[in-house]
C-alpha cells in the first residue's frame, strides 16, 4: 500500500466498525486494516458502538443497518452529533428503512469490493 499522495486523502487512523455477524466483521477488519487503518474497534450491538464513541469518538465509522432485533441508526445519530463521517453498509435495498434524515448519506452495498471500502474510508478520513 502506498501512502497517500497530497492529491489523494489518507485514510482515518481510528475506525468504528458496526456489524452484527463476526464472520463479515473479521473480514471487514482485515481489509480495513491491509488499507492502512491503524486501529479498527468493532461493536454488534448498538450499546456497544454508543459506548465505544463515549470512550473515545473514532475519525470513521462504518455502520450495518440491520443488527440483530436493531437498527443503527441511534448510532448514526451520535455519530451525526459529533460530526463524524460514516457510511450505511448495508446488503438490502439501499434506500429501504433509512431515514429521511440519512437518505444523503453514503452507502456501500454489503459485499463491497476493497476499492468502493477504500474511497469511502478516504472521503471520511478527509478531515472529517
């Protein structure tokens, strides 16, 4: 992986990885990380994700919209409050059940390739 160019925006260092299935996690973590990411904390649940911005407000994060008997949009609530970039990861219709309030904000189609996961992280992690 080469560093970024001034042309070209680095990825955020510290990454919030929301999804409920640990198999998709594992995999969204390693590709995260071969992509330059420093640190990436993963939550299933909405709890864990809010406790894990109270401890310390990650620079991304990248949000599964359906958890297990949850949504998450609660988390792209705070996220939103805190004004830190995020994407919807999400393998149904992508404008089905997202709010109003998010209907403009990215969304990455589960499986993505690692090139739509890379410039997602890089628009993020542009000052975000």
């Amino acid at each position: 992986m080469e560093p970024a160019s001034p042309s070209m925006p680095a990825v955020p260092d510290d990454v919030l990885l929301v999804e409920d299935d640990p198999i998709i996690a594992l995999d969204f973590e390693d590709t995260i990380l071969a992509l330059g990411v420093k640190t990436v904390r993963t939550a299933a649940s909405v709890a864990t994700a809010l406790q894990l911005i109270a401890d310390r407000p990650p620079q991304f994060a990248l949000l599964d919209v359906g958890l297990v008997r949850e949504k998450s949009f609660a988390i792209a609530e705070r996220l939103d409050a805190l004004k830190i970039p995020f994407v919807f990861v999400t393998g149904y219709d992508t404008a089905a059940g997202i709010p109003a309030a998010f209907s403009d904000r990215p969304r990455l189609p589960k499986p993505c390739s690692t090139e739509a996961l890379e410039a997602a992280l890089r628009r993020g992690g542009a000052g975000g």
